[in-house]
C-alpha cells in the first residue's frame, strides 16, 4: 500500500505544532493532523486536488493538494487576509448580522418567540465561541447519569485552565447505555478524559467541549481501548500473544484511514443494534468488510506472525 507522509512544523511564541499530511495512493485518501489529533479525512477524487482549511493558535491556514506534472504536490499556507488582523471587521459584521437577527425575531415575537429565542441562543454562543474563542485543554470531572430533565442524556462536568484559574463547565453526552455515556462521535465518555475545550477569554462561563478534538493523551487512550475490545473479541481457544501485535495494529491503521469513526467500529463490535443504532455488531461488520480493511487485516496479521516467531 504506497502512501505520502509530509510534515511541517508551526512555531507560534513559544510553542511549536505539528502539521501532517498522509496521503494513501489506493484510495486517493487524505488525512489531515493538529499536534498528532485528526482534523480531516477526505477522498480528493480522480484529479488529484483537495484544500484544507485549519486554526493554529486562532490563525488560518490552508493545505492544498495538487498533481502536477504527474506529482503530488503538497503546500501549506497562512491565509493572511483571514488571519487576527481581520477579527476586526469580522466582529463588525457579526454584530451587524446580530442586529438584523434580533430584528427578525422580534418581528415574529408574537407567535414562534420561545422558539426561536432558544434557537438564537444556541446560535450566537456557537458563533462566538467559534469565532472568538479560545481553545484549551480540558478534564472530564464527573459523569451523572440521566434524570428527568436531561431527556435521556448524561451530564459531563469539565474542568479547564484560564490564566492560572480553574474553570467548569458541562455538556450533554449524545447517548447513553449500559451505565456508559457516549460522546458526539460514538466514543464512551469517562472522568479523567481529555477534550479541547472552546471558551470565551472575558465569559470564560460561556464555554463547550469538543469531544471530536481529543488530547493526543485522549486518542492514544482511544487506540488502546480499539485494541482492547479487539483483544476481548478473539475467541478463548484461539488467544495468542500475537494477537495483541495484531490488534493494536489494527486499532492504529483504522484510526489513520478512518479516523475517531474507525476506532468507534472497534470499540463497539460487540454492542447491540438496538443500543446504539450509529456503530454496532452490524456495522462493525461491514466496516471490516472494506477492501481497506481486509487489506490490513492481512497485514496486521502478517506483521504478528512475523514478531512473534
């Protein structure tokens, strides 16, 4: 399987990020990493071109993709005009948009008030937090079970870190069974995970967890958990030591291809269908039927072999 690995390093003050790019030929997949963390992965097509946008440290940059003269070509680039200088004249329209919202709902107060009210409300602190936010690490402190005002949904308290002070915050979990919260992107939520965490410098109050931007800590967690379930899916009379060297490549393959979606088949190849109807036995089984799959299945399997004769 030939495939493109490119690199590059952005140093913001003190601190450096890591930029990579794979590039999988078969398939003319592209994956896209933040400091080791998946922010993309998209098929570019036949003609062999893609642009990517990202935030590093609130900056814009772009990665394009382009064959040329029968190559591959690789670029990162910052975008200048969408970069801190321009925040200015974002922020006038966004508040020039704000404006015109506020005006429109007030127009229709008499009848859909409620409503939309609730709906703007989630809006503007999506907005803002999406455009003038800051990220940070944050813990998971505490997951309560559903009650009666959750509509069946866990409540996850976080914990963050703003200029030497600890901030808290909470967030539904999008599903929850047998005693386990599951997150936006099919993963189980437990105290002591790792989650960017978006919030506002000056309402540090106003603030959302991002369980899809897991800590490299948090995703080399998920990789193990994959492998784990992988591991307890081997038949007893089959178990052998190199199924560990098999699992865990599996688990790193899956997320490399697939993403946080593909360690989420992993995970949930043993879970009912009418538990959770996004992954489950059934879909894990498809999924393991991709050509791709089946593919490192064979090379997992053959790595095993090979590191445990």
């Amino acid at each position: 399987m030939r495939f493109k690995v490119e690199n590059w390093t952005i140093i913001k003050g003190e601190q450096e990020h890591s930029v990579q790019l794979l590039h999988t030929y078969s398939n003319n997949r592209v994956g896209i990493f933040l400091n080791d963390t998946m922010l993309y992965r998209q098929d570019i097509g036949p003609n062999g071109s893609g642009q990517f946008q990202l935030l590093v440290d609130g900056e814009p940059y772009r990665i394009s993709v382009a064959m040329i003269d029968g190559r591959y070509r690789y670029e990162l680039e910052i975008l200048d005009d969408q970069s801190k200088s321009a925040k200015v004249r974002r922020k006038k329209e966004l508040q020039t948009g704000i404006l015109f919202i506020a005006t429109l709902f007030f127009a229709l107060a008499i009848a859909v008030i409620p409503t939309m009210l609730k709906q703007y409300k989630i809006y503007k602190r999506k907005m803002e937090l999406a455009r003038y936010g800051e990220t940070a690490p944050g813990t998971v402190i505490a997951v309560l079970s559903p009650d009666s005002e959750s509509e069946g949904k866990a409540i996850i308290k976080y914990r963050f870190a703003d200029r030497g002070d600890q901030v808290e915050g909470e967030i539904a979990s999008a599903h929850y069974f047998d005693g386990m919260a599951i997150s936006s992107v099919g993963m189980p939520i437990s105290v002591g995970d790792e989650f960017g965490v978006r919030y506002l410098l000056e309402k540090t109050e106003i603030s959302d967890m991002h369980f899809d931007f897991p800590t490299p800590a948090q995703m080399l967690k998920y990789r193990n958990l994959a492998a784990k379930k992988c591991w307890d899916g081997i038949p007893l009379e089959l178990m052998n030591p190199r199924y560990k060297v098999y699992c865990g490549c599996l688990s790193f393959y899956a997320y490399q291809q697939y993403g946080i979606e593909g360690l989420a088949e992993l995970v949930h190849q043993q879970t009912d269908r009418d538990l959770y109807g996004r992954y489950n036995t059934e879909t894990y089984l498809r999924f393991m039927k991709k050509a791709d799959m089946r593919e490192a299945e064979e090379q997992c399997m053959e790595m095993a072999a090979e590191g445990n004769k």
